[in-house]
C-alpha cells in the first residue's frame, strides 16, 4: 500500500508567504517532549529532544507498520514556544526565556501499544530523553498562519505584524501558544531557504 503523507491530506500543513490566513486546525495526534531554554545550546534539553524524538518517530512508523501493514511517512518537527514575556519572540529575541515543547505528528489510529514498543526500541538504540516523550492530542481549532522563508532569527518582524495587527484587526485574539512548523532539515538547509509555517490559536474577542 502507498505511504500515507499527512502533509499532503491535511489542509492546515498547508500555507502562503506573505499572507495570514485564518485556518480551522482538528485535533491531532503527536509525540510530545517538552523543555526549557536556548534550542542552539548544543548541551541543552532541546538538543536532547532532537536526538530523541525521530528515533522514536520511526520506530513507531515500523511498529504500527508491522502491526498493520499500513505505512506512513515520518513528518517534519513542530514545536509550541512560548515565554512569560512574548516580546522574547518579537522583539528581543531572548531564547534563554524560551520554553517549548517539540512536536512530531503522528497518525490518529497509531495504539498505546506501538508507542511502548518504539519508546523500548529507541531506548536500546541508546536515544537519550526516552523518559520525557509522551503520546497526546493537541486541538487548536481557530488559527492565524503564514509561510515564512529564511532564517529562523528573521521571523519576529512577521510574528509581529501577526500578533500586533492582523489578529486584533480581524476582531481575534490569541490563544494557546505559539506553534512552529519546520518544513526543512536545518541541518541541510541554507538558512535563506528554511520554510517554516507560523501557526497562532485564536478565538473571537
């Protein structure tokens, strides 16, 4: 059978530069590990989380795979972010006050089972932060999004204009936290050339 793709079937993994569109997102399904702190601090509970998440994503693929007979293809990292102040994200740029939690979407029908056998898997594969993942549903519902093109540092002017003006302009106001869809590996990607979909929760002011 042809792998699933969720990317393609979900409209929401779908958006425009340049453009804020106001998107109904369901409840979805992820391998979550949260965590505190700088994600370029090579030492830090984010790089641990990276090095974690995959090994359990493709585990959990080969085990409902094998269950099943039913493929899929692994998707890209999200992560929610979000601080105490949000002018650490706009304007300061301040990733020390950052805390977060990294995605991986998973598909809905995906049991306790496979999940328990892949955390065993990549924990003899010797993955590090095996203890922190945790399977859950995340609904946002209502959301504002754009596709932003370069860097990471480069997004606060966006997030801005997102938060500062759009939202309130159509009558919404944010909800939940900010979430972050990295379309690209940034570790084979030019920094110029990172796609990465900012995704904010709202609801009617």
């Amino acid at each position: 059978m042809p792998k699933v793709d969720l990317k393609r079937e979900l409209p929401s993994y779908r958006a425009r530069t340049g453009v804020f569109d106001v998107v109904e997102v369901p409840p979805l399904r992820y391998l979550m590990i949260d965590g505190h702190g700088d994600p370029n601090d090579p030492d830090g509970e984010y790089a641990a989380a990276i090095t974690t998440i995959f090994p359990v994503a493709y585990k959990l693929k080969f085990a409902r795979r094998a269950e099943t007979g039913n493929d899929y293809v692994v998707m890209p990292l999200e992560a929610l972010w979000w601080a105490d102040d949000m002018a650490s994200f706009t304007a300061e740029r301040d990733k020390s006050r950052w805390h977060w939690t990294m995605l991986n979407l998973v598909p809905d029908d995906v049991t306790d089972g496979q999940f328990e056998q892949a955390l065993s898997a990549a924990a003899d594969k010797g993955a590090s932060a095996v203890d922190r993942v945790r399977l859950d549903t995340l609904a946002e519902g209502r959301c504002v999004q754009t596709l932003h093109l370069g860097p990471y540092d480069d997004e606060g002017p966006v997030l801005a204009a997102m938060h500062d003006e759009f939202i309130p302009a159509q009558g919404l106001q944010m909800t939940r936290r900010h979430h972050e869809i990295y379309l690209n590996d940034v570790r084979r990607t030019d920094p110029w050339k990172l796609r990465t979909i900012l995704r904010q929760p709202v609801s009617s002011g």
